[in-house]
C-alpha cells in the first residue's frame, strides 16, 4: 500500500511541474536598459520611457526601443499574430510597463525617443494633457498608432 501512495504522490507532483512548466507568467518581463537589444533595430534599449515589450503566449520576451519599432516589428509578421500574448509600454512618468491597450499616447517632436518616433505613453489622460500643455504634440490612440 506504501509503494502506490508513494507512486501517486510522485505522479501529481509530475503532473503539477508540467503544467508550471507549460504555463507562462501574466505581465512583462523586466528590461535590461542599456543591456537588452531591440529586436527590431539592433539598437541598445537605453531609455526606460520608451523601451517596450511584446509577449508571446510562450512567454518570450522580445524588447524595443521605440514603440514605433514594436509595431514595425508585428507588422512584418515577425512574430505570428496569433502568438502575441501583450504589448507593453511604459507610462512616460513612472516608467511601469503596462498593457498597451488600456494607456494614452501623445506624439511630439519634443519627446525626442531614441528611434524618434516621438510617441509616449501615460496611464491617465490628465498626466497626458499635462505633458500636452507643457510640450505640444498630437493626442493620438491604441489603435491609431497602427495607422
């Protein structure tokens, strides 16, 4: 009886390795700025209000420098739309990568970004009308962006 308890608790805990092992984490992984490459460019991803991430189901982790480099990369297929997860990019002010989809974004040749797409992005429309009066530039969306 020993024995098949034993066998038993040694195949759930097999079972529970695998599944962990095929699962991915939810969220961006953290960028190494001044380290990590863009994955579109080659350039180093050096300034952390604009380095962004695309995440694939499986969990890699591919790093830009520009948003305008993320989405020049998903546009030449490079990853199958089907295999992208998330994109994340930084909220100008505090620099935390979050869900692109649910941010503001403003393009001013003000913002001057490394591959000068000149767009940044802000987790709520007051930060960005703040930055807008400061500097100018053209309030723009998500979905806009791939236009």
């Amino acid at each position: 009886m020993k024995k098949y308890t034993l066998i038993l608790y040694a195949s759930v805990l097999f079972l529970f390795i695998c599944v962990q092992a095929c699962t991915t984490s939810a969220g961006p992984k953290p960028i190494r700025y001044g380290k990590d490459q863009c994955a579109y460019c080659k350039m180093t991803v050096s300034d952390a209000r604009f380095g962004t991430q695309l995440l694939t189901k499986k969990g890699r982790a591919y790093n830009f420098d520009d948003i305008q480099c993320m989405i020049s990369f998903a546009k030449e297929k490079q990853v199958t739309p089907e295999d992208i997860a998330a994109f994340y990019v930084p909220d100008f002010n505090t620099k935390k990568l979050l869900p692109a989809k649910d941010l503001f974004y403003l393009k001013s040749e003000a913002l001057k970004s490394p591959m000068r797409g000149d767009i940044a992005a802000f987790s709520t429309k007051d930060a960005l009308e703040q930055t807008l009066n400061e500097i100018g530039g053209t309030v723009m969306t998500w979905d806009g962006l791939w236009k």
